[in-house]
C-alpha cells in the first residue's frame, strides 16, 4: 500500500495505491524512495488543482532546483486544458519551491523484462504483439479495476497484474461544492505508478502504447500556446519523464512508447489484422470510469468511438466493423455533427484521445473513394467539405515518423 498526503486549504486529502508487489524483491531501495517522490508529487497534481493555491509547501522531502522546474512545467503543461475550460492563466500559478538536495541516480541491476500497460483499446494490443513478434514475453498492467481490461488481458494470454487507485473522496466532495476541476495528465501520475512497480517487481521497461498522433495540440488559445488534452501522452513528455527516471532514480530503467512512431491509422491498419482481439477491446472511454463502466464497451456516440470507427474503416468492411460496435456509425445521419467534429475545420478537435485532424479528414477521403462507404450517410454528407481543407494522403500518413525513444532492438522488422 502506498498512501500518499496532501492538504489543501488546511483540509487533509489521501490517495492510496495498492501495487501488486507481493512475492516481489526490491534490489534497490534508493530508486524506490526517488520514484515514490516522483508519484507524491505527480499525483498531487489532482488535489492542487481543487484551489489552484497561490504556494506549494512540502513537509517532507523537497524537490530540488531541476525537479521543481520539471514539476512545474508538468502541472502547467498537463493542466492546460483544465486551465482553458475554467479561463485561468496557467502562467501565473505557483510556482514549486526547490528546497531539496539534488540526488543522483543508483544502478540497480535490473532484469530483461517488459511491463507493458494495458488499457483495453486497440494501442496496447498493438503494442503487445509487436514486443511478442521480437521475441519478449512481456506482463501485462492496468491502473484501476476496469472489468474489461481484464477480459482483454485474458484473451491476450499474458500473465497480468492489477494496480487500485483510490482517489480521496474529499476531491469528489470540494467539486460538488464548487472547487475548480477538470482534465488532469492521468498519463503521467499512472506512469509514475508504473515506475514504482517495475522497481519493486523487477522490470527494466515500462513500454507504453502512445502513439505519435497524440503530439497534435487540441487547440491553440488566444495568446497561440498549444492546449493538448494528450499532452502526458506525448512525445515531449515521455522525454521529460525520460530524462526525470535517468536522472533521479536509475539509468536502468527505460519508459517509452513502443508505438512513438506511428500514427493512429498505422495502428489501426495493424490493428485490423488482430481479429482475435475484435470481440473484446473497447476504446470507449465510457468503460474506464473510477466508479464503474457506464456503457457496454461502445457508447457508439462520444469522439473515441467516432475516431476509432472513421480510423479503422479504411481498413475493414462495413459488415467487420458493424460486428465490432453492433451499428454503422457512418451510416447513422444523426453521428454527422460527432464525425464533423474530427475533421477541425475551426481549428480545434474535440478534446480527446483521438488522432489528428489531418488523419480523419485522409480517412473519409479514402471512404469517399470505396464503393463499400462511399454511400453511407455520414461519409456522402462530409465528402464535399474536404475540398476546403488540406488532405493528407492516407499512405503517407500510415508511414513511421522520425522522432522516438524506442531501443535499437525493437525497431526490427518495422
């Protein structure tokens, strides 16, 4: 159990993590405390913001100079949304005191082994199957108690363990009441839990399944700073966090995205050839709730599902992808506003885990073009609009990016 306090405006606040560790054997207890430091603090991400207070104190160990800065840039960054829905100025926030001693790194003599977190949607699955194809047995993970998950984690055959979050009820009571609230950089406080475990059980990766697509900001506010709601899944932070478990805990541990390079059509076109997992994944976020799924894997109307069809359609058959949501999206003229969405004709997406605008617009004009879809409701209604708009090639699109993270050895046979 690990129990981590706060106290906001003189209320006491606790979250409680509840790792599997039993039978575990820690070899190194330094990087330990320096990596439950990093969740502390990564997770009071979601308390602070309640108040947006104007000074952060610690009663424990500080931070130093270089993490105080990172920490900073994490809540300005990562609260970004929260900032704009609530018209607040994330660059007048407190800033963190660095009053710690800077500490170094330990070795830590990990073993070969890969924790692969697992969300239940097509990304991780995809994941999971590029590491088996290089020849790793990897350990599957979730963060929270999602039944799905679950069910995905046993059709993938993977030994599989289960991290409990259990946020203070007092949060949920300050936003009935009023206090500020929204999206938060789930990512990065999951992650720092991720790295506690990896510690604590033996692994020396934590592989995640984000993808390059979430490195397209969500919008731009009105003085040009780029507003993500994926901004924990990105790129930039994966290398902040990067260079935070190298510097601060162990150089050898490595955390990135096994999927760094690929944009969610690519996924999605490596995706449709995994029918074993067609039955069972869902990327509805409306299953991942911390008091319960609310819909039976697809709701069929929020962005995911919307992305997640539009993604995987030029791909499959519409009798395939019917089979999947139990209903063609495309084909139901009430879905037109939802899919309009995606194409960012004002500029902004809708604020999701979806992919970027250019691969929804490349999408329909693929759709457009297949006698399979191009008669469907939604698809015959947008068609025209992509005149106006820059359309990417879908080829292109599927094609690996440049920037990554990810081991010399894992980019065999890409």
């Amino acid at each position: 159990m690990v129990e981590l306090f706060y106290r906001l405006d003189g209320i006491e606040l606790q979250e409680r993590f509840r790792l599997p560790i039993e039978g575990g054997g820690c070899r190194c207890p330094e990087a330990l405390d320096a990596a439950l430091d990093l969740l502390h603090w990564t997770a009071g991400v979601s308390y602070w913001k309640a108040g947006c207070p104007p000074s952060i104190a610690f009663e424990g160990r500080a931070p130093d100079a270089w993490q105080a800065a990172w920490l900073a840039r994490l809540y300005r960054e990562g609260l970004a949304e929260f900032a704009w829905r609530n018209g607040l100025d994330q660059d007048a926030w407190a800033t963190f005191p660095a009053g710690g001693a800077p500490s170094g790194a330990v070795r830590c003599r990990l073993p070969r082994r890969s924790l692969v977190p697992m969300g239940g949607g097509k990304d991780s699955l995809v994941a999971l199957e590029r590491l088996r194809r290089r020849g790793e047995q990897p350990v599957t993970v979730q963060v929270g108690r999602a039944a799905l998950i679950r069910q995905v984690a046993e059709v993938a055959g993977t030994p599989h363990l289960v991290i409990e979050r259990e946020v203070d009820a007092g949060l949920a009571a300050l936003n009935r009441q009023g206090a500020w609230n929204g999206h938060v950089p789930i990512t990065a406080i999951n992650a720092s839990a991720l790295i506690v475990l990896a510690l604590a059980r033996g692994f020396d990766r934590v592989v995640f399944a984000n993808e390059h697509s979430a490195d397209e900001a969500t919008l731009h506010d009105e003085r040009g700073r780029p507003v993500n709601h994926q901004f924990s899944k990105s790129l930039e932070f994966e290398t902040m966090l990067g260079e935070w478990v190298g510097r601060c805990i162990t150089p050898d541990l490595s955390v990135f995205s096994i999927l760094r390079r690929d944009r969610e059509l690519a996924i999605c076109r490596e995706f449709a050839g995994l029918e074993r997992y067609h039955g069972v994944f869902s990327s509805c976020n409306r299953n991942f709730h911390l008091d319960g799924a609310r819909t039976d894997r697809w709701c069929g109307h929020c962005p995911k599902c919307h992305f997640v069809f539009l993604a995987l359609a030029p791909f499959m058959s519409p009798e395939a992808l019917t089979g999947i949501f139990g209903a063609n999206l495309l084909a139901d003229g009430g879905q037109l506003p939802g899919f309009r969405s995606l194409l960012a004709i004002d500029g902004a997406k809708p604020f999701e885990c979806v992919g970027e605008a250019g691969e929804a617009r490349a999408a329909l004009a693929a759709l457009s073009a297949d006698p399979r879809w191009r008669d469907c409701t939604v698809v015959s209604a947008l068609a025209p609009s992509l005149a106006d708009l820059d359309v990417p090639e879908l080829d292109r699109l599927c094609r690996p990016a440049r920037a990554h993270r990810i081991p010399d050895e894992l980019l065999a046979d890409d």
